[in-house]
C-alpha cells in the first residue's frame, strides 16, 4: 500500500489504493460459484491488464479498443483457462460482464503462447500474423460489432491485422486459408 504523504489533507487525482489493484473474477465452468482474485499490474485509461498478460499486447489492445470506439467500457484483460463444458480452447478467448458494474474480463488462453504464429493466405497473398494478436482482435470484433455471422470476425480480425485498420468497413468478407 502507498503511503499516503499528505496526512489526509489533499489526495493527489492518480493516487490508488491497493483495494484498486484487484478484481473478482468467476472461476471456470468447471468451477462453478468459485470466485477467484486477480491482480492488475497495468493501467492505460480503461484497459486494465493483469500480471499474465505480455507487455507487447498493451499498445495493440489499446489501439484496438480506440479503432472500436469502445472506450467508453471497463475492460480487463487477463490470462487464464478459456473451456467449454470440458475441453480446453486454444483459439478464443472468453468475455465475461463483472458483477457491479466492474467492466468486461476477457481471458487469454494460457496455452496460447505469446510468439505463435500463423501464415493465412488472404486474397492470393500470403501474411503471417501473431495469433494471440488475432484471438483478441476477433473477440473485440464480436463485442464492438454484434449481430454479425461467425465467418465475419475471424475473417475481419486477419485482414485488418494483415492490411491494417482502413479494412474494418469492407463490404465483403475476404477469403481466408491456412497455408
């Protein structure tokens, strides 16, 4: 805990308790009713990344969050087990809303490591991309856009990872193969 200075007079705007370092988050679906407590080891305005995640995926998940234009929600970004009723998934991550209002805890796969990558043919031309990267770019891409088939977010989230972010608005998904 910080050790507050000003003696109870003036508490500086940035200052944090050590009560704000800490999340409840729910347990797997194995686990169901357990509650587990995870620390936030980073800020950057509304993502909040706990210990597990790598540092290299900040800026990008940042940058994603503003392209989305959902800077107005909480988010939390936290590595951890990603499981249907019993087996566990590599390529997707999990996207819980946290109880009062807390924000949006989206879980890495642990078994995802931070280097793999993969090489997708996109339209006759060959990318290989970062596939943590494009896990939680297509997460992102389901909460900012809702509605859509399942084709479209992974299809989206490699071409804007391959061509950049003037692809979010193209009018038809592009064909997408692993090489």
């Amino acid at each position: 805990m910080k050790k507050d200075t000003n003696k109870g007079k003036i508490v500086p705007i940035d200052w944090t308790d050590e009560s704000d370092r800490w999340i409840v988050a729910p347990g797997t679906v194995l686990e169901k009713g357990r509650r587990r407590i995870k620390g936030i080891a980073h800020v950057r305005n509304n993502c909040h990344f706990a210990a597990g995640v790598p540092r290299g995926m900040y800026d990008f998940i940042y940058r994603a969050i503003v392209k989305l234009k959902m800077t107005g929600r909480t988010f939390i970004f936290s590595r951890g087990m990603v499981r249907t009723a019993r087996t566990r998934i590599k390529h997707s991550v999990s996207v819980v809303e946290l109880d009062w209002a807390v924000g949006t805890l989206v879980t890495i796969p642990r078994i995802l490591a931070y280097r793999e990558t993969i090489t997708l043919l996109i339209e006759g031309e060959e990318y290989t991309l970062r596939l943590m990267e494009l896990v939680v770019l297509r997460g992102l891409l389901a909460l900012a856009m809702p509605g859509r088939n399942a084709e479209y977010y992974p299809a989206m989230a490699a071409l804007i990872l391959a061509r950049g972010w003037k692809e979010l608005h193209a009018p038809a998904i592009p064909r997408i193969r692993k090489v």
